[in-house]
C-alpha cells in the first residue's frame, strides 16, 4: 500500500516540476500588456523547492507509518 502512495507522491511531483522547471515562456512580442503600477515577478525556484521538500516529507511520513 506504500508503494502505491510512494508512486503517485513521486508521479505528481514529477509533473507539477516539470511544469514550472521546464515549462517555456512566451516570447516577448506576444505577452499582455501589463498594468501600471505593476511589475513582472517571475516565479524562483523557491516553489519547487517547497515541492520538493513537501513530497519528501510526505514519503517520510508513508515510510514511518509502514514500520508500525
């Protein structure tokens, strides 16, 4: 039963970090127009981190509650 959770846990962290990692942007010339008074602010690989660390928890807990 573990296994099956490890595998979904890993399964779902590969496809929501290969989305933001390698996910390609638009090209300059086809990006909207942005309002005034606010600037772009990409998103740093602070969130995959926080993903990545959030499924190893995750396994750590699946893997702690099998040995009991």
């Amino acid at each position: 039963m573990a296994k099956k959770y490890l595998r979904l846990i890993l399964f779902l962290v590969l496809i929501l970090s290969s989305e933001l990692v390698i996910g390609q942007g638009q090209s300059p010339n086809h990006r909207p127009p942005v309002p005034p008074g606010r600037d772009r602010v990409p998103i740093d690989g602070g969130v995959v981190g926080l993903l990545i660390l959030g499924a190893g928890y995750a396994v750590k807990k699946i893997h702690d509650n099998s040995k009991k």
